[in-house]
C-alpha cells in the first residue's frame, strides 16, 4: 500500500508540474492510475507485411479512394492510396472489385454480458438492486465464448463497447473490446481504451425501482438521483485530490476511504471516463447536458437518441455525439418519435452521428443499418455518400469511446483493423471476405480454418463439427 | 374469355363505393411472380382495384392515370406472414396492446379479430415502405393452442375489418414446455389430446347441451375452435426451432390430417427433405441467426435457401410489427447467402397468399387485385424505398406520423412557429 502511495505521490507531482505548466486549473489526478486493475493482457502478434490492391477504398473519414492500394507493416497503417510503393516480398491482397473500410465499431453492445443462447444463469448484464451502481463493471460479466462475437467479427466488427444495461440510473462501467478469441476479458481488452460510464434516462430506471415502490419512481427522481449522486461525488474527489496534494506537499496524512462507486464517478469528473447516456427524449438529453454542465462532466455519447433529430442544432454545439438506430421504434413511448433520416439530421447539422446496434443481429449487419439511415436521409433530399455513412459506424464510433487517436480510420499510424467486402458496403448483397485486427488475419470468408469458433459452438452439434 | 368475365365483375363493383382509379404504371421492371419471372420495360393497367392487362406498350382508351416508372421496379404488395399490427400501438404501454391475454378459458377460441385498431400509426408506417397486408396473429397466453388470426389490408381508405380466420396458432418446444408443466412430452401430449377431444367433439356435438357436464382439456369453446384446423379449412401454424421437434409435429399433423405450417424454424434447414415430403410451408426470419436458445443452435443465414433447393415452401416474416415492412432486408439476406432472388420475394407475396388461403394476391398478372409497390430500385435491396402504393387499385398516401415529424424538425430554424400546423 505504501508502495501505491509514493506512486500516487510521485505521479501527483508529475501531474502538478504539468498541470502548472499548462496553467489548466483542473488537477488530471486519480485515485486508480496506481493499481490499474484488470489491464489489458491483449497482445498481438507479429504479422507479415501485406498490401491490399486494387480496391476500392472508404478512408472511414470523408474520403472515397478508387482502385487503391493499403499497405500494412507490423500490424499498422503504412500508407493508404494510389500506385503506392511496397516491398517486392509483402503478402500482396487482390482486392479488385472488393471494398475496404475501416474495421467496423459498435458502440452499444451487450456481447458477453447478455449472451446466446440466452438462459437466466448468464443475464449478467445489468446489476439492478439499486439505482445507482456505478462500482459494477462490465467486463465482470464478460464471458468470452459467446457465440455472438464470432458472428460479428464476420459482419466486420473488430472492436465493441459492452455496456452494463439501462436498469439504473448509474448502471455501472462499460469496457471496449478488441473482438478476438481470448481465455480471458483482459485478453481482449483494447490497449489503452478508457472506461465509460453507463447512465440512464426515462423510462427504465423509474419503472424497476418505481415498481418496488422506491426512488425513482418517476422522471424528476430520476433526475435527483442523478444530483445527489454527483454531489458526494463531488465531495469525495475533492477530499482525494486536496489529500494527494498535500501528500504531495510532504504532508503526513491518513488515506481517506476508499469507496469503489464514488472513485469510478471521480473519475468521470476528471474526466477519465466517458460518459454514455442511454436517453431517448429531447427534453431528457437537454436536461442531462444541463446536468452535466452542473458538475463539470462531459456527455461523450446519448445512446438510443431517438429524438436527436429534435436538438440536432444543440449535440452540435455541446459536442455530444447521438448513437441510433436506423428504424427500431414504438417498443416504448419514449420510442414513439422515430424517424427514419434520424442520423442523417444529426449528420446534417453538423453533429455526430453514430449508428449502433443493441443487439446480436443487428451487429452483425451495421453496413446495412449505416446504409438504411443514409438512403432514408436521401430520399428526403440530402445526397450522401458510402464515404460520409462509414463515419457513422467507424470514425464517429472510434471518437465516442475515445479511441479515435488509435483506430477508426484507413490512414498512417492506425492500427490495422481493416475489411475486405465483396462489394459495396452500403448493399444488402455484400460480405465480408476479410477481416484483420492489428493487420492479424482473424476471419476469412473462403477459408474454414481462418474462422474463429467459440470453445461454446465445439463439438456442440455434432461431436465431431462445429456450429458455424 | 376470363378478362371479358373480370371486365363484367369489374362492372358490379363500380357499384359499390369504390374509391380505385383506373391506372396505366409504364416501363417498368415487372417482377411477376408467375412463370413469366421478370419482364423489364413492362406496363400494367390497373382497373377498378383489378390488374386488366401486363404487358409492354400497352394502349388504353379509357381515361386513366398514368404512373411513370421508367427505371423503376414493380412487385405485389408485400405482405408480412406473422405480425400483431393494429394490435399493439406502444408495445410496454399495456392499455394499446390487444394480442394476448391472461384468461385462461381462452385459448384456440381466442380470435383477436374485434380488437383490431385501424387508426393504428403503425400501419402508414408500415404501408409507406411497400407493404400492403399483414397476417395478424394472437402472443403469449395460458394454453398451447393460442388462437386464431386473420389477413388485414393496410389500405388508407375503408380500411377492411375481415373476420374471416385464417390460422390456428400455436406452440411447441422451450415456449410449449413452459405452458405444459415444463416438459415437452407433456406438451406433445396437450396438442394431441386437445385434437382427439376436438375430433370426439365435432362428431358428438349435437348430443352436448350447456351445463352439460363433459370433461375435456381444453373448454368446448376452445375444442369448437380446432374443428376448422380438423376440417384443413385453415393451417395449424406452430411456433418451434429444434429439428427433432419439428419431425414431432410432423408425426402429430399426419395422425390427425392437418395442415401444419411451422413458424420460426431455426433448424428447419436440418429436416428439409422431411418438410418438403410432408408439404409443410415454413414462416421464417431470414436475418434470425443468433442460437438464442439451445433449441436453436444450428440456426444459420443459408437455412433459407437450403429449405427452398429441398422444394419448401417459404413465408418470410421479422417477427415485428412496428416494423413488419424490415422483412424485405430479411429477404435480401436470404438472397446473399444463396437464395433466388424471386424466391425471396414470393416469399413475401404470392407464397403466404397460398399458406394461408388469400385469394387473388400475390402475382402481377391478369385477375389479381391491384396491391402493387413501384420501387425505386431494386425490392431487395436495403437503399431502395418505394416510390408509390396501390392497395386495391386506389394510390395511398405516402404521409406517416414519423414523415411528419421528419418535416417538422428537417430545418430547426423558428422552431417553436412549428407547433402551428395549417
């Protein structure tokens, strides 16, 4: 424990003389930087060098390239683009006809905490015995072997947000995920990602707790529980962080209390962990950034933006992302305003768009959702591209969890999570043929060896098959 | 000979208030459905909510509308095999939701007919994407058999209560299990016994009074209700994934001469040559390919077009109804992982018309009443919307409460001057 301490008090002064140097009023401490629980054990492999030619090409960041070529080298982007040099021994990808775009990215997943076949002894997805378990995290219930993640990474989903469900009004912490077979969540862990934080809105906190005659049982104590929350928050990351200063000052103090739900929501105020807001209304979302701003947090994403079409104007100016779906509506009453050019309204005033899934199938076909949401804002007028709706389910994805300086993106220095496609993305008749992560071949359509079955599908049908 | 007899038919309905204009849709790709398949640069005459003629060029005296559609694709109105539209408007908001209950005297006999709410948002929702009829069938429930449903049109003008049933629905395997103490076998032995007593029943029924002290099952009123599944007038449609169940329920129609038609069917690609021997059609999902449940683990996206090569009838449906209309992305899966694509879209069209008994629907061709979607590309495809709908012979609006609302917010400029609405 000493040992964390001096850590605690070296990394603070390291902080402090930056922090100074920076003239940023807001100290970047954390109770947890020292320990860092449950790290990440992912680790690629080497791979071989490749190019992929003669493709055409979505940069996942507003560009179209045709006829292009992508060159990886250990694992990363090289370079992107026309008549490019490669080595004479690269692994070389003919890709005419065929499409690339980045690795696709789900950011609303329930994969491993909600997974198939769906029997109760597995619903780990959703800690509801009170309404505020911000101290839970998701990738304690993750168990790899879903069947469900295999399915995906053959839709071209290379990394997933798993997120703790909507039951409470502070669900708990999400975690992203590199989508590879691995024994252990750490294993698939991507490097470096941060947490995020679950929060909900409306209708699903209120009746769960509401239903057991407890707080909240209606929207405006959704909101208080939101307040008084923050509040104590509030409090504890102030007592930690003037305790680090002095400590830091070379003062003999007393450890304050730990306390698992309150460091997770002082690490949010830091701004260490994003916030994902499941929130469906107009005037919830407006209420929430009012929230926000209240305590000095920062809404990274509202999840289920059912009415952002609504406050498009207001997500842009806030820098708030909106995920969506492209048709799902009428399941709820706060799902009652759908429209069908939702992203595309949000896209056109300038703001975020993000198409998720929430869902099993729906993850597996994103380019289908991405392109329905795209055809629906066209036909009403607007003329987007395959090149602007990629941004939806990578790019845009990739910023919300904050990994846009890693992934997202077909351009230099990236990591290499890439998808050949038979075709056009944007159509129903197109495939996978192939998908990398970390320029690792980890799904080839026309090759049974280069498909990962789950330790869950072996032998499950048939002793002797796999289920696939 | 048979347009002269429909051109005199067509004379008796200008009688009745009818609200069908007479239209001419030119050039356009006709997918006919029939044994003509795909006609490119096609016209179809519309009369009276009846196709009059198809064919290229065709010239028409009377005085008609003319729908261009040039570059544009022409198929039936869709209709979705299995759905609770009009039924169901928020689906957690219980007091909109009609399509289950928790009585138990009511099971076979439940015929969810009067409940039907023709105002229901859903259905322009539905109807602006090309689909033009739904079945509409009973959930949940206390008993195996679940009730009886029926075929609506999504028309915008008389919308048509039918009454007429068209199925028995029911369930087997996890769902089955669950309502028959928690075992299949006893769940086997319900839907058997349910049809012996039935048969006993419609053979006995004149010496049964009420007050009468019989010992059945089911009640006589549920009993009463399978006579139309023991006389083949309407299908049994049962709602079961596992392979080896399906081969039960096989067994069970067989023993009793029913019409037996198996609804979600995960592992029907497994027993495809026994439900092609058997003829029994298939209601299914084709995007449906997660093993949510251990009945369903060999659940996969070819299922469909391994059910098709092995000679099964297909109907598609998502299993949804605020978005039933999705079942044309179901259809485009089905034809990326290896089915003909006029085999999806019989699927969605002419092959549930035959399932379940609807006359005059489901082709483009001479007779057949105008429900007709003008696509503006290909009906498969995900980017592709439609551009116009005929129900009957009458153009619908293309106007839902979501378009509405898109056209309220589309500029959030004097926003709050919206809330005026001429």
């Amino acid at each position: 424990m000493s040992y964390i301490i001096a850590f605690l008090r070296t990394l603070f002064v390291i902080l402090i003389v930056v922090v100074l140097s920076a003239c940023d009023p807001v100290p970047e401490s954390s109770t947890e930087v020292a320990s860092q629980p449950f790290e990440s054990t992912y680790n690629p492999p080497t791979t071989s060098s490749f190019l992929i030619e003669h493709a055409t090409v979505l940069t996942g960041k507003g560009k179209q390239l045709n006829d292009a070529s992508v060159l990886v080298e250990k694992g990363v982007i090289k370079s992107v683009g026309n008549n490019l040099y490669a080595p004479a021994n690269v692994i070389r990808y003919n890709a005419d006809g065929q499409w690339v775009t980045p690795g696709l990215i789900d950011v609303h997943s329930h994969l491993g905490v909600y997974p198939s076949p769906a029997i109760e002894s597995s619903e780990d997805g959703n800690e509801m015995t009170a309404p505020v378990t911000a101290e839970v995290w998701a990738e304690h219930s993750v168990w790899t072997q879903d069947p469900g993640m295999p399915l995906a990474l053959a839709g071209g989903v290379t990394t997933f947000q798993v997120l703790p469900g909507s039951g409470n009004l502070i669900g708990g912490r999400g975690v992203t995920l590199k989508n590879v077979y691995a024994r252990s969540v750490q294993g698939m862990k991507f490097p470096g990602a941060p947490h995020s934080l679950k929060m909900a809105c409306g209708e699903n906190p209120k009746r769960v707790y509401g239903e057991r005659g407890q707080a909240p049982s209606t929207r405006m104590g959704n909101v208080a529980g939101y307040r008084k929350v923050w509040i104590r928050a509030t409090a504890y990351r102030k007592k930690w962080d003037d305790y680090l200063a002095a400590i830091g000052a070379g003062q003999e103090l007393d450890e304050p209390e730990r306390d698992l739900q309150l460091d997770t929501l002082a690490e949010v105020l830091r701004g260490n962990i994003l916030v994902h807001n499941h929130c469906y209304r107009a005037e919830e979302m407006m209420i929430m950034i009012d929230i926000a701003k209240e305590f000095d947090y920062k809404i990274s994403t509202f999840h289920h933006a059912i009415e952002a079409y609504k406050i498009a104007d207001v997500l842009a100016k806030e820098n708030i992302c909106s995920a969506m779906w492209a048709d799902w509506w009428g399941f709820k009453h706060e799902a009652f305003d759908h429209v069908r050019e939702n992203a595309a309204m949000v896209n056109k005033a300038g703001a975020c768009a993000i198409i998720h899934s929430d869902s099993d199938i729906g993850i597996q076909h994103l380019n289908q959702e991405a392109a329905k949401a795209m055809a629906a804002g066209n036909k009403s007028g607007l003329a987007l591209q395959p090149k602007d709706a990629i941004a939806w389910i990578t790019s845009n994805a990739a910023q919300a969890i904050g990994i846009a300086e890693k992934t997202g993106v077909i351009e230099e220095g990236k990591m290499a999570d890439l998808v050949i496609w038979s075709g056009n993305p944007f159509s129903v008749y197109s495939k996978t043929n192939k998908v990398f992560i970390d320029g690792r071949l980890v799904f080839d359509r026309s090759d049974d060896s280069k498909k990962t079955v789950s330790d869950f599908e072996l032998g499950i049908l048939a002793p002797e098959g796999e289920r696939r | 000979m048979t347009r002269i007899l429909l051109r005199i038919l067509c004379c008796f309905l200008v009688m009745t208030p009818v609200y069908a204009k007479d239209y001419l849709i030119k050039n356009a790709t006709l997918h006919t459905l029939t044994s003509t398949g795909v006609i490119k640069n096609a016209d179809i005459y519309v009369s009276d909510g009846f196709i009059m003629q198809v064919g290229r060029q065709l010239s028409i005296r009377t005085k008609h509308q003319i729908i261009d559609a040039t570059n544009k694709h022409v198929t039936p109105g869709l209709i979705a095999a299995w759905s609770q539209i009009g039924l169901e408007e928020i689906s957690a908001a219980e007091s909109t939701v009609d399509h289950r209950t928790t009585l138990s005297r009511y099971g076979a006999s439940f015929n969810i007919a009067p409940a039907l709410n023709f105002k229901s948002t859903l259905i322009p929702h539905n109807r602006t994407q090309g689909l033009t009829r739904a079945i509409v069938a009973p959930t949940e429930g206390e008993k195996l058999y679940q009730g009886m449903g029926v075929a609506i049109s999504l028309s915008n003008i008389q919308p048509e209560l039918s009454q007429e049933v068209i199925a028995q629905f029911a369930r087997y395997g996890d769902q089955g299990a669950k309502i028959a103490g928690g075992s299949r076998a006893a769940a086997y032995m319900d839907l058997d016994l349910a049809l012996q007593e039935a048969d006993y029943l419609r053979n006995n029924r004149s010496q049964y009074k009420p007050g009468h002290d019989w010992h059945f099952s089911l009640s006589v009123g549920d009993l009463d209700s399978l006579k139309l599944v023991l006389e083949k007038k309407i299908p049994l449609v049962v709602h079961v994934h596992r392979s080896d169940d399906i081969l039960t329920l096989i067994n069970l129609a067989k023993k009793h001469h029913i019409r037996l038609v198996i609804r979600g069917a995960a592992e029907a690609w497994m027993v495809a040559n026994e439900l092609a021997l058997a003829k029994v059609p298939v209601i299914i999902d084709p995007l449906m390919n997660i093993p949510s449940s251990f009945e369903s683990l060999a659940i996969k996206l070819e299922g469909p077009a391994m059910l098709n090569e092995a000679g099964v009838k297909l109907s598609f449906s998502n299993m949804s109804s605020h978005n039933a209309y999705l079942v044309r992305q179901s259809a485009g899966n089905a034809v990326t992982y290896g089915l003909p694509a006029e085999e999806a879209i019989k699927a969605m069209t002419i092959n549930t018309a035959e399932i379940f008994g609807i006359k005059n629907y489901g082709t483009i061709e001479l007779g057949m009443e105008a429900d007709l979607v003008i696509w503006d590309g290909d009906p498969l495809e995900v980017t592709s919307h439609a551009d116009a709908v005929l129900i009957k012979g009458v153009k619908q609006s293309m106007v839902s409460r979501a378009s509405r609302l898109k056209d309220r917010f589309w500029d959030l400029s004097n926003i709050t001057n919206k809330a005026y609405v001429k």
